[in-house]
C-alpha cells in the first residue's frame, strides 16, 4: 500500500514554510564565508573579539568547584534574585525570584510564553514589519499568526488594526519594543492604550487575551529615549529578555521570561507553579551552568553604546545625504530603511556586486525595504559607504 504521508509533521513543515526566506537567505550568505572582502551588514552578530566582562564572567565559572556543578540545573536561586531584582529597579515593579523563569535567550523564553498560555489553534496578533521568527515558533505550536501592520509612516502601533484583528481565538499580543527592525521605542500613553483595549475585547470575547513583551533590545537606546515596559500597564503581561544582544554574544544562550508583579494572585500562583514543569516538558528548556552562574557578573556588561551611536549616525547621516529615505532608530542595533529604485531584491543583489551585504526588506514582508545591521565595524561601515552611494544614485535615478 502506498504511503501517503510525508515524514515532516505538519506543524514542521508549515514552521518550515513560514521561515523558509529566512533560511535560504542565511544559506546563501554561507557561501561567503572565509572570503574576508565581504563587507557584512545583515545579521546582528559579533564582528570584532567579545567583551572582556563575558570572557571574565564565562571563565571564571569554567573550573568546577564542587560536584554538582555541572549537575543539572533548572531555575537556580542565585541568578533568578540577581534578574528580579534588577528587573524591580529597571521597570519600577516589584518582580520576586519566583516570576522568572531562566531560558536559553529569548528564543526559549518566547517559545516557553507560547507553550504556557497557547493552546492549538489560538491565534497570535503579529505587527508587521517585525521579527521573522514569531511566525514559525507559532507554527510549530499550532497557532496562528495573525499579521497587522503598524503605521507605515510613524512605525507605531496600529490600535484600530489590533483592535480589527482580535477574535474569539485571539491570545496573544506580540510586542517587541524597541522593535526589530524599525528600531521604534513605544511610549508610555500608546501601550496604556493599547491595554485598555486588550481588556476591553478580552471581555468582549469572554477570555484572556496575553500581551508578550519581546524585549531583548530594552537596553539598547540611543538619545535617552526611555523605556516602559507594557508589564507596567497590563498585568497579562510575559516578558522576555536575552543577553544576547547587549553583550552581543547570540551563541552563549541566556535570557529569561519574567511575569508581570501586576498579575492578579491566582494566576501569577497558576503561572509560577507551571514553569519547571513547562520547561522541563519542552527538552530542558533551561540555560547551560555556566551561562546560569555567569548572570551576576553579566548583569553590569554591555556593548559600547557610545561606539553604536557613532556608527547610527554616521550611517543615517551618510545615506540620507544620499537621497535615502532612513528611519532614526530610537533603540536596536538597526537601520531600517526604503530601498531605492522601490525594489528591495534588486537593491540587495546590486550592492552585492560590490561586496557589500544588507539584509532584503522581504525576510520581514517589506519587499520595497532593507535591513542594515550596525554591529559591523566603522571600518566595515566607511568602506560601504561608496557602494550605497553609487547604487543608490543609480537606482534613484531608474536606472
Ligand atoms: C525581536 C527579537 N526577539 C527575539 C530574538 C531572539 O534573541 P536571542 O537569539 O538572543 O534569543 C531576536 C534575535 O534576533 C530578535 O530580534
């Protein structure tokens, strides 16, 4: 008898699917490895040695001090306190041990939100243009995406889009402030609005609707522009944060997911008592020893945002004299900006030919964008920048 299944589950290959640009991108980029005249503005990664406080932290917990020091471990005491307290001042709420749960960055903090408030079927409301990820995380759950775009001027969120788009299955907000990759910071008055409404049609459609604040970028600011947490305005509120970027070091995984103080007592009992269990059931969804050990010495430790302001600027200054429309990133270590000539696949294969690589507006469903990445070195950036000029005029000019 014929078979008449293929061997990917489904929710693999509808996860497959969904971040297939993505993955055919990033494979076509391998093909430059080793060649050091590529000039690499797409993925935000590490391009010069890491910081001196996560080699210091990392190796200083490397040489085991009793037996059970690489023995399993979960949610840890030590930097489960050093996370909340440094959460209670950074957001001005009271977080206790007990509402963080440690993960491998934001990856697992978001798919470990997913797995204790989404059920199969559940829909997710995504603003658009926004991280390419959440997309295929939710396939794998069985949710479903629901794509709203913000303003395609200001880059804030549409409140009457949302408010359209939320129905009986609706269960989860994403918000990812400051966003990859508009660099947008939300203000205080947007997201209270945007909680008003969330309780309103949770009411409407007679259960919970959960906001996901998606921060791993919350200390990556430029200018002083401050941040609120939507944790601060709605009590449904699950944050994430990763290491990752502020010690832009993505391979050491380390984040954490925090629940709002807010959050009425039964369900933040409710919430609490599920973590381990959840982690557990997801394959060990906990941070390695070391990473868990390092947190404390980890917590002060960033990149020089002094040096990434520099970088901003000169970029943004540069190609807006070149006739570039750029948006000013209030946070991230993004550009993000329209492609000249209106064709984004055409922008990218032009700069390409002259060894210059910027990330195409269509991995993030903005085929007339780019994506520019700010951690390559001012080195990588000076030598860019004829590039951007020369096509940039070009295509300016429809030719
Ligand atoms: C908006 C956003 N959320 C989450 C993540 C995941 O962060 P990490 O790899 O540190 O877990 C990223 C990484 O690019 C991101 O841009």
């Amino acid at each position: 008898m014929a078979l008449t299944r293929t061997e990917l589950s489904t929710r693999a290959r509808a996860a497959v699917g969904e971040i297939g640009p993505v993955t055919d991108f990033f494979a076509s980029l391998r093909e430059l490895d080793g060649r050091d005249d590529v000039l690499d503005l797409t993925f935000g990664n590490p391009h010069e040695m890491p910081l001196d406080g996560l080699v210091r932290a990392i190796s200083s917990h490397t040489e085991p001090r009793s037996v059970d020091w690489f023995a399993y471990k979960s949610n840890e005491n030590e930097p489960r306190e050093v996370i909340s307290t440094a959460l209670t001042t950074e957001l001005g709420l009271d977080f206790a041990p007990e509402d963080v749960a440690l993960t491998q960055g934001a990856f697992g903090a978001i798919a470990l939100a997913l797995r204790l408030v989404g059920d199969a079927g559940d829909e997710a409301i995504l603003p658009t243009p926004g991280w390419f990820c959440y997309a295929p995380m939710l396939r794998l759950v069985d949710m479903a995406p629901v794509k709203v775009p913000l303003d395609p001027q200001t880059y804030d969120l549409d409140l009457a889009a949302i408010e359209r788009a939320i129905t009986p299955r609706t269960r989860v907000v994403v918000v990812n402030s400051p966003a990859n990759p508009t660099g947008r910071v939300y203000p205080r008055q947007q997201l209270e609005s945007l909680a008003d409404l969330l309780e309103s049609a949770s009411v409407r459609i007679g259960r919970r609707v959960w906001l996901l604040s998606d921060e791993p970028y919350r200390r990556i600011r430029f200018d002083g522009v401050p941040f609120v947490s939507p944790a601060a305005c709605y009590p449904w509120t699950l944050v994430d944060y990763s290491y990752g970027k502020v010690l832009l070091a993505p391979g050491q995984r380390l984040g954490y997911l925090a629940l709002s103080p807010l959050l009425p007592t039964p369900e933040r009992d409710a919430l609490r008592a599920a973590l381990v269990p959840v982690q557990l059931s997801m394959g060990w969804g906990f941070p390695d020893a070391i990473m868990q050990y390092s947190v404390a010495d980890l917590e002060d430790v960033s990149i020089d945002l002094v040096e990434l302001t520099r970088k901003r600027d000169r970029m943004l200054g540069a190609l807006r004299s070149a006739g570039y429309r750029v948006t000013r990133p209030e946070g991230t270590f993004y550009l993000w900006g329209d492609a000249p000539g209106g064709d984004a696949a055409r922008f990218v294969a032009a700069l390409a030919e002259r060894d210059v690589y910027v990330m195409p507006g269509t991995l993030f469903e903005r085929p007339q964008h780019f994506r520019i990445s700010l951690t390559a070195t001012m080195g990588t950036i000076e030598r860019a920048l004829p590039a951007f000029d020369d096509v940039g005029a070009r295509l300016l000019a429809g030719r």
